[in-house]
C-alpha cells in the first residue's frame, strides 16, 4: 500500500459524445438538496484531488440499483473517500434499502458523513471507518449490490494475492443474483502494458481483472466509461456457465 499512486482518472472526458450524454443527465428531474451537494463535491474533489467516479459514471451506477428494483435491501460501497458514489447509490433506492459504505482515511470518512448529513440521506447511508479486511468479516449482512472502488493500483499494489483476497471477501457476502460493480478497471491505459513494462502498482489491478472475467460465478463485462466500470452479477445456483 505504500506504491506511488497514479494520475486520478477525470470526472469526465472532453469527448463531444461523453459531454452530450452529460448535457442530457442535467435534463432529469431534479433532487434539489442532493444535487447540490454533489456539484459542490466535484468542484472539491477537483480542486483537492480526490478520486470521485463523476456524474456520468454516477448515474450508471443508480440506474443498475434501479433495474434490480425493489429486492434490493442491503448495498456495499467499498471505498467511500468524501462519500460521492454512495450517494449516488443511494439516490433512488427504495425505503427499506441501506448503503453500508467503507473508508479507511478516517478524515475522509468524517468528511462523507458530512456530506451525507447534509444531503439529507444520512438515514439511509452508513459510513464505516477502517480496513475492509477487518470490518467486511465482521457484517452480518448479504448484499444485493457491492461496488468495489478501493484505489486498486494503491490498495493492491504488485501483491494479486490481496486483489484475489478482496474478490473472494465480496463474493462471500455477494446474495445470489446480485451485482458487483468495479471501477478503475483500466488504470488509465496502464494494464495494456506488457509484464517487462507494467508498473508494480498496476500487477493487482490486472489480476483482479482477470479473476473477475473468468469466475464461474459471475457473469461479467467491462462497459468502457471513463477509466472502466466491472459490470457483474452472481449466478443463481441452479445456473449453468454458459
């Protein structure tokens, strides 16, 4: 955990194509109180340099919790930093339903539970301080939904045994039929390199790539948005691996 981090990939590309779906994602029905939360969030985390997925990215995410609809009572967010991914989890999630979001930087989880507050969804989203090692073992939960953004080319690092350990933690508290959502899986470019050239923070990225892309468990597909979004869901047992 002690590799150099790489750039932070943008909220946004400057694609005409990405700007226009982003100029259409403003047309929707406004939530006042929790978009201007999350407009300020990204002025910060540009200015501080903070890993967010951005607004795009953000409403994949809340339109995948949409589709599988009202079973959905428990979500996971690995990886909280100031909080934005969780709101956007919990944007529309129905009134049963609870994010349960990890963050081992205790600044940034105080700050996200700003943010939550102030969104007015503190009700719905707990922020969890620690390792996801020490606390994921400890919940007595299944998950319906479990986005895993760890910084992966930091938290990882060369050692693909601690990307595998993480895989197999979220499949462990993964309900069948339920989803689990990666960022990052790109590294900005970086795990095209070849081995002789790949850097030592990218080796865990790639394994965790490739063990998501073969798990007989999981039927999985990278959508190519921004730095690369894991789409997979979890086979009922019954299911055959086509």
């Amino acid at each position: 955990m002690n590799q150099q981090a790489l750039p932070i990939a943008p909220q946004t590309s400057n694609s005409p194509l990405e700007q226009y779906a982003l100029n259409l994602l403003r047309l929707r029905q406004p939530q006042p109180r929790l978009d201007a939360v999350l407009a300020e969030m990204e002025a910060l985390a540009v200015d501080e340099h903070i890993p967010i997925i951005g607004p795009v990215e953000g409403a994949v995410l809340q339109s995948l919790v949409g589709l599988a609809g009202p079973r959905v009572r428990n979500v996971l967010d690995i990886g909280t930093a100031i909080g934005y991914s969780a709101l956007w989890l919990a944007r529309d999630l129905g009134p049963q339903a609870h994010v349960w979001s990890i963050e081992l930087n205790p600044e940034r989880a105080a700050r996200a539970g700003e943010f939550i507050e102030r969104a007015g969804l503190s009700g719905r989203i707990t922020v969890l301080r620690g390792d996801v090692f020490d606390i994921l073992p400890t919940l007595d939960h299944t998950f319906d939904v479990i986005f895993q953004d760890v910084i992966k080319h930091v938290y990882f690092s060369a050692d693909s045994g601690l990307a595998l350990r993480l895989l197999d933690h979220c499949l462990a508290r993964l309900a069948p039929g339920g989803m689990l959502l990666g960022d990052n899986a790109f590294c900005l470019g970086e795990v095209l390199l070849s081995a002789a050239e790949v850097p030592p923070q990218v080796v865990g990225v790639q394994a965790y790539n490739n063990a998501v892309a073969t798990h007989p468990a999981l039927q999985s597909v990278i959508v190519p948005i921004r730095d690369g979004l894991w789409v997979s869901y979890r086979r009922q047992p019954d299911q055959p691996n086509p």
